[in-house]
C-alpha cells in the first residue's frame, strides 16, 4: 500500500506544510479511501497504456518508406510545338514495281472510248516485306588423296556453311538479336520463325546452337576485355542474376564504345579485378560499393548516387537542408572549374581544386545529430578525393549513368525470363550481350557481324574480326 501512494507522498513533499511521514499520511485516510485511489491509479495506468500503443503505431507508419514513384508533372504538351512544319515519310531512292491501273471503259453506264485526264493522275508509294520461306542447301565435300604427300584432303568449307551445323547463319545472328536486344523467349524466337518463315525449329534447339555459337565468339569478348583494360577510363555496376535458381551477379563494365558483362558468385574486390586487373592505368567510375576500392589508378564516385540519396531524405531538419545545398554548391563549383580548366593558370587550378576539397572535408567532418547525415557524411569524409577525379582528369564524367543505361538491358532481360538455367548458358549470355553492346556503341549493325564473325570461325580461322 506504501508504494501505490508513493507518487502521492512525492508531491506532497514539494509542499511545506505537508508531514512527511508515509504513516500518518495512512492514518489519515480511510481503507475505502485508499481503495478508491488504488482503483483510480489503475485506470489512469490503462488510459496511459492505450494512449503508448497508439503513439507507437504512428511513429512506426512515420518511419515507413513511402512509394519510390512520384508522378511528375508533364512539362510540356505531346507532339510537335504550334506552328512546327509537319513531317511525313521520306520517299524511298528506288521503286522495284510499278503497277498502273486504268480503265478501258465507265465503270457507270459501260460506254467505251474514255478520255484520260492527266491532271487526275494519282500517285501511291507502298513499302512491304516480302513473305521469307526457308532455303534448304546440302553441302557436299569431297575427298581426295595426294599420291605425292600419302595424306587425304577434304575440300574446303563453302562459302556459308557451317560444318556440322542444322541452322543456318542468318537463323542464328536473327535469334541473338531477338534474344538479347527485344527480349523475346526461345519457345516465342520459335513461333516467329515458324509464323514468318515456316522454319520448323524448338526453343531448346536455339538454345543449344546460340550456346555453342558464344563458344566460338569467345575470341571476339577478348577483344572486347582488351580494350577495357587499355581504355582511359570505364565505368562499372553490377546487379542481381540468377543460374537455375542460384543467386549470382551479373556485372558490367562500359566505355563510349565497349561493352563486357561476366556473371559470377560474388560481389566483392576479386570480381573487380578479374576484369580490370592489378595495375589498370584508367580511372574507375562507380558508385560507392567498397567492391571498387581498389580498382584503377584514378576512381572517381558518383556524385548522382549521393544526390539520390539526399533526395530520398523524408522531412528533412533545416541542418538537413543546409548540408544537402552545401553538397549542391559544391557540385556546380567543381563542375565550372572543370569547364574552366583550359582557361586558368595551373596554379590557379590547382588552388580552386584545393578549396574544393577542404570544403568537403570541412562538410564531412561536421557532427550531425541524424543517422542518415552521419552516414553521408562519413562517405564524403572517405572520398572526398575520389569526389573530385572528373576535375582532375580530363575528359571522366562525373556520374555512373552510363553503367546503369548498359546494364538496364540484361534487368529486362532478367525481368521476363529465368536469367540462365546452366553455366553454359551464362557463359553465352556473356559472350552474346557483350558483343552486342559493344556494336550499339559503335554505331554497327549486329546481324551481319554475327553472320561472318560465326562462319569465320566455326570453319576454324581463330583471328577476331573485332580490333581495340
């Protein structure tokens, strides 16, 4: 009984006048009395209760992520502005057919002898494919044998033919495209060569020969890590890939014309430098996976990742807001000092570049109350050199969008298929999509590239076509 009326006695000991004796406090009240306080502390301890578990429910929901996808208000109308000319289609530079219809007598009354009015000539342009069908060829290779050397020869390969192959060249490079670039499944590759052309074929038949095909087209992703490794600079990401059910990751590695994706196990330093190697010369453009700590003469960090971030801050504290324009500011300084850096003295330069950085280390070393500013500010604390490459090198972009543009094909990829089912397939994958980038970025065109580089060396000349 002493402790339920404890709190009671604590106030009543603020008070002078009051006795602070617990017992007399007892003797003065009644057992009634005392009873009617005991109930009545009890449901203010339930009302009190109540009110924590509704305040926790709206702190919680506070917290919640809220969705990532905010409709943006449309900036401008669709189409073309008021008053731009119109456009149609351009007129073909040749015509394979010309069919003229006439009239050799009315079409009303049957009376013959029209005359023609030249200035009711109308004229219609019509472009259409022509319906493909399947070309069966057997190859036929004669043997002879050389009394002179006591060897046999076999004639050579034709022009066209792949040794040992049921599917043709052109089948092939039209399937990688169809696989990698629209997306589309074996079994649907399938239907379309069998709806278009009336090619009996089965997806896992594709499968097997696109399998076999990046076998051979390794020689050509050769090149295509070469010349990674020998460029100025590369960027690098990296995202989730599965083979037949397991967790992997598929990485890619880009430049204005190159293109190489490898799928692996892991995530971490090795991968990194199983493609770039120990002593890359480049500079290595990433987000801030510690993954790319150590890849590369010069690195530089995505400053689109951090402003990401920053954005994604829910009501921020006006120290929030202060630092999220600090890093803004920063940003749009280091961007004119890189435009200016043709037109200021070297030691004017390197002074401005100097300031730069003592601002973001001045920024990375505040004490902020916030998790989240803790956080950034220790990533900017750890690189702030690595923040600031673009403007020391010439010609390194600042962000890492362009890794994520050429990755975004293999996430479509990913999103409408079961990414591999078998290593051999993964292996394909790497070879074929790696290829194929790299073609988009040169501005060539992937069909008849595939269609030679493949008969090239399927009939055993191992000298790639591509070069670095």
């Amino acid at each position: 009984l002493f402790g339920v009326v404890a709190d009671d006695f604590v106030k009543m000991a603020t008070t002078p006048d009051v006795i602070l004796d617990p017992r007399i406090f007892l003797e003065d009240h009644s057992k009634d009395e005392l009873i009617d306080e005991i109930l009545s502390l009890r449901k203010e301890k339930e009302d009190l209760q109540k009110e924590l578990v509704e305040l926790k429910k709206k702190l919680k929901s506070s917290f919640v992520k809220e969705n990532g996808y905010k409709k943006k208000k449309r900036w401008k109308k669709l189409g073309r502005p008021v008053g731009h000319p119109g456009c149609t289609r351009p007129v073909p530079d040749h015509i394979d057919h010309v069919v003229e219809q006439t009239l050799d007598h009315c079409p009303g009354c049957g009376q013959n002898g029209l005359v023609e009015l030249p200035s009711e000539l109308e004229k219609h342009i019509q472009e259409d494919i022509i319906p493909a069908h399947v070309e069966v060829t057997e190859f036929i290779r004669h043997g002879y044998w050389c009394s002179s050397c006591k060897k046999k020869h076999m004639a050579p390969y034709a022009e066209g033919e792949i040794p040992q192959g049921h599917l043709g060249p052109n089948i092939l490079a039209q399937a990688i495209v169809l696989k990698y670039f629209h997306g589309l499944p074996y079994s649907k590759i399938a239907t379309v060569f069998g709806e278009l052309c009336s090619l009996k074929v089965s997806g896992g038949g594709l499968a097997q020969a696109l399998q076999r095909l990046g076998k051979y087209l390794s020689v050509e992703r050769d090149v295509v890590l070469k010349a990674i490794r020998k460029s100025r600079w590369v960027h690098g990401d990296e995202t989730g890939w599965k083979i037949a059910g397991v967790g992997q990751w598929l990485w890619d590695w880009v430049n204005d014309k190159w293109a190489l994706y490898q799928i692996r196990k892991g995530r971490g330093q090795k991968e990194a430098r199983e493609v770039l190697g120990e002593n890359y010369q480049g500079t290595q453009i990433s987000d801030f996976l510690p993954a790319y700590n150590k890849t590369g003469k010069w690195r530089q960090r995505c400053w689109v990742h951090l402003f990401r971030e920053i954005r994604n801050i829910r009501d921020p504290t006006p120290e929030e807001q202060a630092a999220a324009k600090e890093v803004k500011r920063i940003y749009a300084d280091a961007c004119r000092l890189e435009r200016d850096r043709g037109k200021l003295a070297p030691w004017v330069f390197g002074r401005r570049l100097a300031l730069l950085k003592n601002r973001l280390l001045d920024l990375g070393s505040r004490g902020f109350q916030s998790a989240t500013w803790k956080r950034l500010s220790a990533r900017i604390l750890k690189y702030r050199n690595e923040l600031l490459t673009f403007v020391e090198v010439p010609g390194v972009p600042a962000d890492n969008n362009h890794a994520e543009r050429m990755i975004r094909p293999n996430v479509i990829f990913r999103k409408i298929s079961f990414q591999n089912m078998s290593r051999k397939g993964a292996d394909a994958h790497e070879v074929l999509m790696s290829l194929l980038q790299s073609l988009r970025l040169q501005g060539r065109t992937a069909i008849p590239f595939f269609k030679t580089a493949y008969l090239k060396h399927r009939q055993g000349n191992p000298i790639p076509i591509l070069s670095c």
